[in-house]
C-alpha cells in the first residue's frame, strides 16, 4: 500500500522534484545495460519518474474475455485497439495501461507491446521481433522529454516509447516496427466487434478506473518533467495532435472539418471518445473524439494522438498541418 500511494502522489504531480542521475548510479539498477553505446547527447536528458525500475510493473501474456461479458466499462471509456488480419480484434483499456504502461502480447502469432505514456498520452502498438529475437518490454522508470524510457529484458536495452527507437544500450538506433492501432470508445469497438476480445482486469491491486492525473491534460505546461520548449503556432502545450510520420495535425482543427484528406491520408474524426486524463473517474472525461486515419487504398494507418509538447520535442523539424 505505501508503494502505492507513493506511486499516486507522483503521478499527481506532487512530487516534482527533478532527479538527475548517471551510468554509474543506474548500473546497479541495470547490470546488462551497455551506457557506452547511446544517442543521448546529454545524460541530464533523463530523469526519473519516482518509481525505479518496475516500480510501474509491466504486464505479460494477459488474459481476454468476450466483448459480451465485459461488464466493468463504461460506453466512452478508451480503449487501445488491435486489429491484425486474420485474428479477432483485441481492445486493451486505458484503465489498464494507465497502471501498467506496457502489455506484452501475442496476437495470431505476432508477438506485440502495447504502451501507453500518460504523460503525453502516447499509445503505440509494436511488434516485438528484433534482428530474429523477440523482445519483452518492462518500465525504466526514467523518463525524457516527459516521455516514458522502456527497457528490453534480454539486453536492457533502453528504447523511447514515443518514437519507438533504442536509445541507450546494445540496440541504440534500432527501429521497432509500429503496427496499426488506434484509440476509441469502448462502445464504438464493442458495436463494431461483437465477437471481438476485450482484456481482463489484471490481478495487480490498483485502483482500475480511476486517473491519478486528473485534470492533467487541461494544464498549461507539463509536469516539471518537461522543460523544453512550447510548441510553435501558438499550439497549447497539452493539445492533442495526431502524427503520422514527421506530421502533426491539430486534434481541434480534424474535430472542426470532421474529416480531412491530405499527404495521401484521409483522417476522419468523430465525437464520442472521453479522455483519460481528464476527470479522476476515466469514464466520465470529456469528449476527446476518435481518429482514424486510412490510407489511398483504405488501410489503416501507424499513428499516434500525443501532446503537442511531445511532438515537438521529439520531432523539433516535424510538419505543423494547421490547414493555412
């Protein structure tokens, strides 16, 4: 229980003081790690989240229930969804995620990570398969740009969720595959997958349901996780956008057209999706919208919907689609 609420008080934001560190004081957390190889300019880039290594405990090879069965979410609560060919869709909840950052999964044979980083609301799906070694994937604890540091558990490696890249170790520089995913209503994927899969509440004993950064995403500046700079174009810190590639759309400008078609995509958005880090109970956010972004020939789309403090810090030469 005290690691816990050791856990909530830092991920509210009460515990803002800024730990710097080292190699030499991870080394201990992280034997295998080779510090030698890395992409980091500068190790004050990373700091730490509060909880060390685990501390927010990853999750592996999780359970499913039928999407009839599936009786703890509420009709806007969000879900991360995967849909691969040939295999029934599966909806992992933000309720989940929010505690556990990172699922390990196997779908039809694909061995996947789910993550998700409240703090820039990242959610990315990757396949795990790395120079014909499959990867499991666990939290650091450390974080950069705001942005969550993941570690391999075959080399300790360190990888950047947001851009899905090794950054610290043996696999520095190494590109994981991102599969596509997107992020919806429970009841838009339930009415869409009636015989779909929806992930059961783990076992771990955390208050599911609940956001432990609530009113998170209506702040002017990040936690002072972050002290990099605000975005151009007068885009608030904390706005949505959507990336695909180098590019960012502004949530509030797809939410206003409704659907748009530009550099080859057609991106559509619809209301009826809550935010998770909005309100402290996750099912009664306000309405953030879903997107869904297709190709020229229908298919859908690698993408994430972050923070316009996090694209910009992670894409400083990134395309702003203001639609001018």
């Amino acid at each position: 229980m005290r690691i816990l609420l050791t856990l909530i008080a830092i991920t509210l934001g009460l515990w803002v003081h800024e730990v710097r560190a080292e190699p030499t004081d991870w080394a201990s957390e992280f034997p295998k790690t080779d510090f030698g190889e890395t992409s980091v300019q500068n190790w004050s880039e990373i700091l730490s989240g509060g909880p060390g290594r685990d501390g927010i405990p990853a999750l592996s090879d999780p359970t499913f229930i039928k999407v009839a069965d599936e009786t703890r979410l509420g009709a806007r609560e969000p879900v991360l969804t995967v849909e691969l060919t040939g295999t029934k869709p599966r909806a992992y909840p933000l309720r989940y995620l929010t505690w556990h950052e990172i699922v390990n999964d196997r779908v039809g044979g694909v061995p996947i990570a789910v993550t998700f980083c409240p703090l820039c609301n990242s959610g990315m799906v990757f396949d795990r398969r790395v120079a014909g070694q499959t990867l499991s994937f666990g939290v650091t604890g450390k974080l950069r740009n705001s942005d969550m540091v993941m570690y391999d558990h075959q080399t300790e490696s360190w990888w950047q969720q947001a851009i899905g890249e090794g950054i610290v170790g043996q696999h520095t520089g190494v590109q994981l595959k991102q599969l596509p995913a997107w992020m919806e209503s429970w009841a838009e994927f339930a009415a869409r997958n009636p015989q779909g899969l929806v992930m059961n509440q783990p076992k771990a004993r955390r208050p599911y349901g609940q956001n432990p950064y609530a009113g998170y995403d209506s702040r002017n500046r990040p936690y002072p996780f972050f002290t990099g700079e605000n975005p151009p174009h007068g885009v608030p810190a904390l706005a949505r956008v959507l990336r695909v590639g180098d590019r960012a759309w502004p949530v509030s400008r797809l939410a206003k057209a409704g659907e748009i078609r530009e550099a080859g995509l057609t991106i559509r958005w619809a209301a009826g999706q809550a935010s998770a880090l909005d309100t402290a109970q996750i099912a009664k956010g306000r309405d953030v919208g879903t997107i869904r972004v297709k190709d020229a020939k229908g298919r859908d789309v690698p993408h994430d919907v972050l923070f316009a403090f996090a694209f910009h810090a992670f894409w400083p030469d990134g395309k702003w689609m203001m639609g001018n």
